[in-house]
C-alpha cells in the first residue's frame, strides 16, 4: 500500500449578495469578532509578546492567555465565541499535536459537531517572521500562479507550472496569452522554480507529490531536484547538489494539497518554517502527516479554484474542514467523534491496519478506506497565517451566485445560475451574524446543514442554465451551550 499521495461554496431586511464570499459584521451575542489565543511562556518572550500584540492591535481583538496546553483556553473561548482565533506559537510549541489539538478544541465551543471559529496558526522561524506576516494588511488578489504540478492557468493573468511527473514538461502562460503546456524544459527544473519564485513574484505557490518535514521532491515519478530548509530559509538543490537559496519576500499564499508532512513542524529546520521565512508565504495549508487520503488538502483547492473568488483559503481550508465532519457524521455516525492517538505511519506501517480494524473492518476495503481516510485528514493539517487574512483569486462573474436576505424573522438564500454547472464541494457561505436554531420551511430537498454561523447546501450538486433554488429558514433563540465530542 503507498501512503505518498491519493488525490482525489424586522421590518428592515438586510441584504448580502454572495458572488465572493460572506465576511460580515459579528453576531451581537459574540462579544469580540477576533481572538489572540498565546501561552503564557510565549508571552514572555519580548520579541513573541510584541507580535501578539500588534495582532491584537491590528483586529481590535482580545488576548487570551493559556497557562498549561493550549486546550485550557476552551472557557474563555467559549465565552467570546469569535469568528476568528489566531493561535500565536513559538516553532516549539507548533508541532504536529498543536494542530490536531486545536482542530479537535474549536469544533467544541458549542453544541454543533462543526468548527466553530475560523483560526490559523502564527508562527515563524523567528519572531520577526511572524510579524511580517501581521504587518502585511492585504487583502491579496491573486493574479499570478506557480505550481510544482498541473494547476489551471486560465484561472490566472500569469504563470508556469512544473510537472512532477514528466522531466522537462511544463505549462506557462504570460500576460494577456493563452495558457501552454510544452516539453522543452531541463529535466532539472530546480534552478527554474527558483528563479521563477524570485524574480516574477507569484501569489499563489501548489506543490504535490513526496516531501517530508525537512524537504519537497520536485519529480514525483522521476528524478529531479529538491527544495530543502534551514534556519528559515529555503533552498533549492539540483542534482548536482548546488544550492540555490529562494529569496521571495513578496506577499503569497502556499497550498501544499497533496505533500506529505510539509506542514509538521518538527523541530527548527521544518519546511513550514522556511516558506513563512524566506519564501514569503502570509499563509499556508499543509498536512502534518503522510497523506493518502487527500480529502482536506485537494477539498481545499478546489474551494479556493472551482468558484474563483467566492472563497479565501482561510474560508476554503474551513468549509473543507466542515464537508469532512460533515461526511463523518453522515456516512458514519457512530464513530464520528473518534480522535485517533497515532498517526506515525511513516514508523509504524501497521497503524492503519490497527485502526480499522479499531472500526469493525476485517479488510482494507473501499469502505474502510474512505472511513479511515476522513477520520485521517480530520485533524491533521494545518493552516499557518492570520485567518483573517483575505487572500483569493481575482473576482469574476461566476457560474452561480447566491443571496441571502432576512426580514421579519425569515431567511432566505436565493441560489441562480447562470450557466450548467457542478460542485465538487457543496455550496458554503458563513453568516453574516451567529443566528439560533434554524427551522427550514422551503427547500429541504437541498439537503442544508445551517449552524450558528454557516450554511451548507449538501444536496445541490449540479444546476442547469438559469435554474434558481431558494432555502426558507425561520430561526429561534441563540445558545452557546457546548456539547461534547
């Protein structure tokens, strides 16, 4: 069995048109619209303390504060019930189980199955690389695509990307051009993606294919070079072993769908550490474990690319998160809530086989696979940089919009097309306001999961030229009261 890679939107109504996504005011039960979330020890720490504090400064938000493991913050946010939390952490504090902790802590501060806040990971080689990212105000349109394996450029003005499965392929497309693949590339394209990534300044930067927490394999069924780290900065090496350091401060986000323990924050020579430091990523999604399954990373692309500028990758990483649950407690109901202990598959090629058969399998079939696969990629990859942060393709007129109107009591979303098309990943807006339980008087067939805070719409999977499908919902008295997993 490999594990390297599987690959798999009252009398005054209130109006919010949803072409991109829906960012809107706070609910008025919440009592803040952003939380610094810090340990007491990295608030110790002058240089970490500044950081959290000019994040604070920078979202108006209110700091708080854990004495023991980042779990101990859950009172407190329970109590504020934010739309964002930023976990500020020293690279010590950032490794694999703070993520799946916090996964695990914000999907609990009410009585739903869902995550509750939209949160990202602060962290950086140093603290001057944390900061950079607070200082960069954004928002960030994304215009120009660099990517280690087949990616779309008709999404983009411009950019290249390089096959990791074809030495010398790669695709290219400049300004006000076509989109191009050809094959006239060196079957070394490390020193290439360097001096693409230094000199033309992409915003958006995809990998696939082998990588562990120390290093990215730029071939993925030949041999190529590599991109390796150290002391937060990143190189390129060739096969001749000449390094070539990346030096690309510009502003961009780094979407490693389908890399294996790019995201892992093992110790100070991590990769992760290298593109928040000499890479210049403000925000990056990445696995902290091999990944097979591929459901969060690839979900994840296809939010942020399938509706372009509907969604930010802070939104997209969320709502794929959400499918996921979702589809746990759809599909498998009686073990959604499990929380594996392990995930070292790398040493122990055994794990998988132990937790399925954990789940009543006697044999790695289909089924067992897509159970074990979503329970996997549940609580395991990581989104580093502040979620708040808006970084999206560039706004255009979509295939479908959806809006969304309250008066006197009653919600209603409007969904039209205006072409045929279908979702890879159901159609997800959040809230413009935290709202109480929803009672859905008009489009049950849409198969909608309404929370406080978001909507779903499972059931709508495809539409044809200038359908319309409308969600009626009344909704009743907020609660905040927690449930646990």
């Amino acid at each position: 069995m490999s594990f390297m890679l599987c690959r798999t939107v009252a009398a005054c109504a209130a109006i919010f048109v949803a072409t991109a996504s829906l960012l809107a005011a706070p609910a008025v039960e919440t009592t803040g619209d952003y939380a610094v979330v810090v340990s007491a020890e990295t608030m110790k720490d002058p240089n970490w303390a500044n950081v959290a504090t000019a994040l604070a400064k920078k979202h108006s938000a209110k700091t708080i504060t854990y004495e023991d493991d980042v779990t101990s913050c859950l009172p407190d946010l329970r109590k504020m019930m934010p739309r964002h939390a930023c976990f500020l952490a020293r690279p010590r504090e950032a490794g694999r189980d703070f993520v799946v902790d916090i996964h695990r802590l914000t999907r609990t501060l009410d009585g739903d199955p869902y995550t509750d806040v939209v949160w990202g990971i602060l962290t950086g080689y140093r603290p001057a690389d944390a900061m950079r990212i607070v200082r960069e105000a954004g928002p960030l349109v994304i215009r120009k695509a660099c990517a280690g394996t087949g990616i779309n450029l008709g999404l983009f003005e411009s950019g290249k990307w390089f096959s990791e499965g074809k030495a010398g392929e790669y695709g290219v497309k400049k300004p006000g051009g076509k989109a191009e693949k050809r094959n006239d590339g060196p079957t070394d394209s490390t020193q290439n993606i360097v001096a693409y990534l230094n000199r033309a300044q992409p915003d958006l930067f995809l990998t696939s294919g082998h990588a562990t927490e120390h290093d990215w394999q730029l071939g993925y069924s030949y041999r190529n070079g590599q991109f390796v780290c150290g002391n937060g900065m990143l190189f390129g090496q060739d096969r001749r072993r000449r390094l070539f350091l990346i030096d690309s401060p510009n502003p961009k986000v780094y979407l490693a769908a389908g890399n294996c323990l790019i995201g892992h924050i093992e110790d100070t020579s991590s990769m992760a550490l290298g593109w928040l430091g000499s890479g210049g990523a403000v925000q990056m999604v990445g696995y902290t474990v091999s990944t097979w399954f591929g459901a969060m990373g690839w979900g994840t692309r296809d939010l942020l690319m399938d509706l372009p500028g509907r969604h930010d990758l802070a939104e997209a990483f969320y709502f794929s998160n959400q499918d996921i649950v979702y589809r746990l407690h759809k599909e498998f109901p009686k073990t959604a809530n499990v929380k594996l202990r392990r995930f070292n598959i790398e040493t122990d090629k055994r794990l998988l086989g132990t937790c399925i058969a954990k789940l009543g399998y006697t044999k790695f079939n289909a089924q067992a696979k897509r159970h074990m696969g979503l329970l996997w990629d549940r609580d395991t990859v990581a989104f580093y940089g502040d979620p708040a942060y808006d970084a999206r393709l560039a706004t255009r007129e979509l295939p479908v919009t959806t809006e969304l109107v309250e008066a006197d009591g009653k919600w209603t979303l409007t969904v039209r097309s205006k072409e045929a098309c279908k979702f890879k990943k159901p159609l997800a807006m959040l809230l413009p306001k935290r709202i109480g339980p929803a009672t859905v008087t008009e489009g049950k067939d849409l198969e909608p999961v309404i929370t406080d805070d978001f909507i779903m719409l499972i059931g709508l999977t495809e539409m044809q030229t200038g359908q319309t499908k409308k969600l009626v919902f009344t909704v009743g008295q907020a609660t905040t009261k927690p449930k646990p997993e």
